[in-house]
C-alpha cells in the first residue's frame, strides 16, 4: 500500500499500522509456538522456538524504527536534506526489508530462507546511499560487494548439504526438518566443508571477523533507523539460518567441529572490534564496531555451548533493544550538531538533555554493567568458556574491558563534556524521544521479568540449539 | 546428462573464466560472462531432455532470456552510455594473474577439496574445474580495479556455483530455481544502477577512486 499512496504522512501511517499488524501477529504466533512446539500452517512456512524469537525481534524492532522514522525523516525533510519523494522511497524499501526479513525468518526452506535473505541486502542496498553522496554511494557499493559474494557462498554451502539427498528425492522443496533428518547420510567432510562456506556467508551479515568491513561504513552512512534494523533485526535472522545449519553438521560430524569454528570466529570478531574501537573517530562507526563486538560474543556463547546457549539467546534479545536505542538516540544527536564526529558533540546532558541521559543508559547497558541484563549474558557466556577454554576467556575479559575503556572515553566526552555555544539547547521533539525511551524500558524489564511464553520459547530454544 | 557435452562445455566455461581476467575491453567481458551462461542453459537444457520436465524448459529458457542476452545487453549499453571501453586495470600484472589462477585451478584439484570434488567421483575433473571457476571468479572481484568487473565476477560465481549443482546433481527444484534467476535479476538491475551513480559522482568506474569513506 505504500508503493501506492502518494502521501507521505499517509504512508508512514500505513508503514506503522502495517508493523502494529506485523507486532501483535508475531506475539500471536509466539505463543502459538510456545503451547506446541511449532506453527507451520503451509507447507512453506516454519516457526520454532528460536525462529518465534527472532520473528518477534524484527517486529518490535520493526515497529520503533517505523515510528521512530516518521518524525526523523520529518526533521531531514524541514531542513532540505531530502525532499518527499525519497522518503516515499524509504518506506517502501523499508516495509521490503522487513517483509524480506520476516519470510527469512519464518521459511521452512533453508533455500527460500537464502533467497530472501539475499532480498534483504537488495532492499537495504538503496537506503544506505540514501543520501546520494560519494561516501554513502561507497558504503553501499562496498555493502552490496560484500554481501553478495557472501551470500553465493552460502548458497554454495547451502547445496553442498543437499548432496545427503537422491535426485529423486531433491525433485521438491527441501525443508530443514529433511535435512536435519537426512543429516546422518551426509559424508562428515562434506558436511564440514558446507558449514564452511555457511559460516563464512550468513557470517558476513552477521558481521563477523574477517567478512566484518562492511558494517562501520554500512552503519556510519545508513539513515539512524536503518543502522538500529541492521544491528537489531538483520543479525538475529542472520544468526538464525548459522544456528539451523550447526544443528544439521552436529548430526553429521559431531559437536565439536563448529562449536570450535564459532568460537574462532567469535574471539576474532570480539578482539578485532575491541581493538578498532580505541581508534574511532565517528559515533555511528563506533556503533558499528560495537556491533561486531557483540556479534561475536553471541557466536562465542553458542561455541561454548551448556550455559552460553542460553547466555547468547538473551544476548541476542538484550542486544537488539538496546543496540536500536544507541541508534535512535544517536540519530537525534546527528540531527542536532549535524555531525557525526565524536569530537563535535560535546555537553549532550545540558543540549539534548534527554537524548544524552537515553545515550548514556544505552551505553551503560551496552557495554554490560550492571544491573542490565548484558551483564549477566557476558558473565555467564564467559564462565561457559572458562572451564574447556580458559585462555579464550581470559581474552574476553581483556577484550570486553578494553571495550568498555574504548566506549567509555568517547560517551563521557561526548555527553558530559563542555558544550559548545553555538549548537543551542532543548528542542527535543517527544516522537524522537518515545522510541528509545522504549526500548531501554523493554531491556530493562526483560533484564528482571521474562514473561512465560517467552520464558518457554527461551528454554526450547537452548534444549534444540 | 550427455558426457559428450559435459566434456565440450566445461572447459569451455572454465576457460571464459579464466579468459576474463585477460580481456582488456568490458564489452568483451560481457560477451564471455554471455558465453558462460550459454554452457549453463546447454546443461539444463540436456537435463530438460533426460527429464521432459515442463519447469525445467521454462528455467532453461529464462536462463536464456535473462543471463544469455538481457544481463550481457544491459552491460554492454551501460558500458556504452558511460564510454567504459577499457575496464579498469588490475593489482596484478597479467602474468602474476595466470600464476595466481594456475594456483587456483591445482589447489581446487588437490586433496583440500576432496570431499566437494568427489561428491560425484566420475566427475572428479568437472568439479574441480567448476570450483576453480568459482574460486577465479572471486579472484576476478578481489583483482580488478573496476566495479563492472566486480558485477561480472559476482555474476560469474554465481554461474560456477549453478554450474557445481548440476554437475554434482545438487539441483533443487525448478520453483527455486526461478526464485534464484529473479534475484539475479533485481541484482543485476541495483548493480547497474549503483553503476550509473559512481560514474556520476567519481567520473569513473575505477573503485580505487573510492575514498570519501573517512573515519
């Protein structure tokens, strides 16, 4: 309908009743999930624990970048950054994105799952040259480079686990319950090398070490809201398709192969990001850093396995929230200083008073102090590590306080340094403030309440993943 | 499948991929990339006559249609439009390059990819063959300076790709292969696009003009 309506506030109002629809539908299925096991009305349709999970993530997250978005592009449009036609463009390649999301999500085919996944990078490919500038036209190229040659590698190792089939058999739509049945007639190194070229796929949009050079370019040049979708939305899908696969190479070859495969990754991701993080200069980059960083520690947690499961699964969740709030919180910073350097936002307490205290819990949160519940993931991911890999852990700790220090330093400069004359303050419109302001209550109430269905997909999820 | 024309086609594809990194002229690179979808629709086509599978025709004829003259007609008016006669040069020099993929084409063969090489062990050659070319087209993207050459060799992946499936008999269902070609599509028609819109802000489609990314 928004490719349709020619009116910019009647398609964002469209956009937020269709992510209403999308929000209240996912709880429904999520608790259909929870009483059953799974939901799969179609045959092309299937809904796990951990797929309820991430379908409810992309709505809720989904939801508050709509209505985030609404007044962010409003503001962009007052000063004649962008006129309506683009950001007619924006909604309708955003509902894209989300739908393409969604069906990932929900597909009971590892290869429709492929297909829209590949969809997802397509949609998104235009939004983050949004501006149309030389360096968001890069950050773009760079993106849809990358994230192509990742994805056919996927795909690539998506086909490699097909080999366990007959050409009769393989006549029809492959579901990934027939996989994970044929699984034990795939020759172990075969199943090896597709976990592979997966990992490396669909761990390029995850963003992990070495496929990671995308995301800072990525996340620094997107619109705020589209940085939140990618660091809240994208990598639980992302992960979701990585995880379907490690349960199908377990039956194959044992656990111990990508168990070892995901925590290499994951020390890599979060070592690298905590490193990068000392040296940055823009906030949205330094997003996008600290997004790799936790990317890595939700892989490390699923290496680890026993606890770490269930550590990376609330991470996950805990992540999304507070990771989009940064996002919301460092939009309205751009759109008042109107830059993106660290060094030209200074006294964000006395200036966006609000904006800056929302920054600073986000980061608080982010960064895993208590009593937030990163806190607790991180504690427990790490003691899953320290008994089998005592070393790793050590480097965790290192890493994760070196991130802290990283994050640390800029946030402090940036929210209680002394401000600058010129940038006058106040001016905070409420509809940029709710959205955050959201999530960060979400986090919070989650970090001490999980509600009972979500409670029961939680626990599911770590028995089957 | 008729081993005749295995043994006629695949080296004919292999040999395209490699030609690629030689061509000088992006018109001529779109004529191989067209020259290597051809060996793809004569190999479903063959499949289409063992099998008398409708779909099957109909994803040998949108193959056709949409790798064989629309993406290589696209590309080549683009390269038209914007007088991209000459791709952008390489990192490597042109015998650094065929080092570099004889390299490629022993390591695909070697005991490192046994277990993908062997999933059909009577086609033990073609598959390797078919990996290299997945591993050359990579190459391709990583060696060449221009983004037509990055598009191409993204295309040519997933060419060697398709091209490892039907020889390997990992072929998946006609439907899908219809999602697969759609999305080459819409691919082919966002990288073209960006295409336009580096020429027109960089004067070029040399990527090493990239440089507005700053910390």
């Amino acid at each position: 309908m928004s490719i349709v309506s020619r009116h910019r506030k009647r398609m964002s109002i469209i956009t937020l009743i269709a992510s209403i629809i999308a929000l209240i539908g996912t709880i429904d299925i999520a608790q259909k999930v929870a009483s059953s096991g799974s939901y799969g009305p179609y045959s092309f349709i299937y809904v796990d624990s951990l797929s309820a999970i991430v379908m409810m993530l992309i709505a809720v997250i989904g939801f508050f970048t709509t209505a985030y978005s609404f007044p962010y592009l409003g503001r962009e449009r007052r000063k004649g950054l962008i006129g309506n036609t683009r950001i007619k463009k924006y909604f309708i390649q955003l509902n894209f994105f989300l739908a393409a999301m969604f069906i990932s999500a929900a597909s009971s085919s590892p290869v429709i799952t492929w297909i829209f996944l590949e969809a997802s990078t397509l949609s998104t490919a235009f939004l983050i040259s949004y501006y149309d500038k030389p360096s968001t036209i890069e950050a773009a190229w760079k993106y849809l480079i990358i994230n192509s040659t990742g994805l056919l590698l996927g795909f690539f190792g998506t086909l490699l686990y097909f080999a366990a089939f007959s050409q009769s058999d393989a006549s029809g739509l492959i579901t990934w319950q027939m996989l994970a049945a044929q699984a034990s007639n795939l020759d172990p190194n075969l199943a090896k090398a597709a976990f592979v070229f997966v990992l490396i796929g669909y761990g390029t949009k995850l963003g992990l070490v070495p496929m990671h050079t995308w995301k800072p370019d990525t996340y620094s040049k997107s619109p705020a809201p589209i940085g939140a979708l990618f660091s809240g939305a994208l990598i639980p899908v992302a992960l979701l398709a990585i995880l379907k696969f490690k349960n199908i190479t377990d039956t194959a070859t044992g656990v111990s192969f990508t168990q070892n495969l995901l925590i290499a990754f994951g020390i890599a991701s979060i070592v690298i990001a905590a490193f990068s993080m000392l040296t940055v200069k823009n906030y949205k980059r330094l997003l996008g850093y600290s997004s790799i960083e936790h990317a890595g520690i939700i892989v490390l947690g699923f290496g680890f396995g026993g606890i770490g499961v269930l550590a990376a699964i609330l991470h996950t969740i805990y992540h999304s929230l507070l990771k989009s709030s940064l996002f919301f919180t460092s939009g309205n910073i751009l759109l008042k200083y109107h830059s993106a350097r660290i060094k030209n936002v200074k006294g964000l307490i006395n200036t966006l008073p609000v904006t800056g205290t929302l920054f600073f819990i986000s980061f608080i949160a982010v960064t895993g102090l208590p009593p937030f519940g990163i806190f607790l993931t991180e504690i427990a991911t790490i003691s899953a590590g320290a008994k089998s890999y005592l070393y790793i852990s050590i480097l965790v700790v290192l890493s994760l306080a070196l991130v802290f220090v990283g994050f640390f330093k800029y946030v402090v400069a940036m929210v209680f340094g002394q401000s600058d004359e010129k940038v006058k303050p106040g001016d905070e419109n409420v509809w940029l403030i709710i959205p955050p302001l959201g999530l960060i209550l979400m986090a919070i109430v989650l970090s001490f309440y999980i509600p009972p269905f979500l409670q029961t997909l939680i626990q599911d999820a770590v028995v089957k993943y | 499948m008729n081993d005749t024309l295995i043994q006629t086609v695949i080296p004919v594809f292999f040999l395209t991929t490699v030609a690629m990194h030689t061509i000088k002229k992006n018109q001529n690179i779109a004529i191989l990339y067209s020259l290597q979808s051809l060996v793809i629709a004569a190999l479903l086509a063959s499949v289409f006559i063992e099998n008398g599978t409708f779909f099957l025709l109909l994803i040998t004829m949108a193959t056709l249609i949409v790798k064989v003259i629309l993406a290589p007609g696209f590309f080549i008016r683009l390269v038209a439009l914007h007088k991209l006669r000459f791709a952008a040069s390489s990192y490597a020099n042109l015998p650094l390059t065929l080092v570099i993929i004889s390299l490629i084409t022993a390591m695909a063969s070697s005991g490192i990819f046994e277990s993908l090489t062997n999933i059909v062990a009577t086609r033990h050659t073609y598959l390797a063959l078919a990996l290299s070319s997945m591993l050359i087209s990579i190459f391709l993207m990583v060696n060449r300076k221009g983004a037509l050459s990055q598009i191409i060799g993204i295309l040519s992946l997933e060419n060697s790709i398709v091209l490892f499936a039907i020889l390997a008999g990992l072929e998946q269902s006609a439907a899908l292969q219809f999602g697969i070609l759609f999305d080459i599509s819409i691919w082919i028609f966002i990288a073209f696009s960006f295409v336009t819109m580096i020429y027109r802000h960089l004067g070029s489609e040399d990527v090493t003009n990239m440089r507005s990314l700053q910390d």
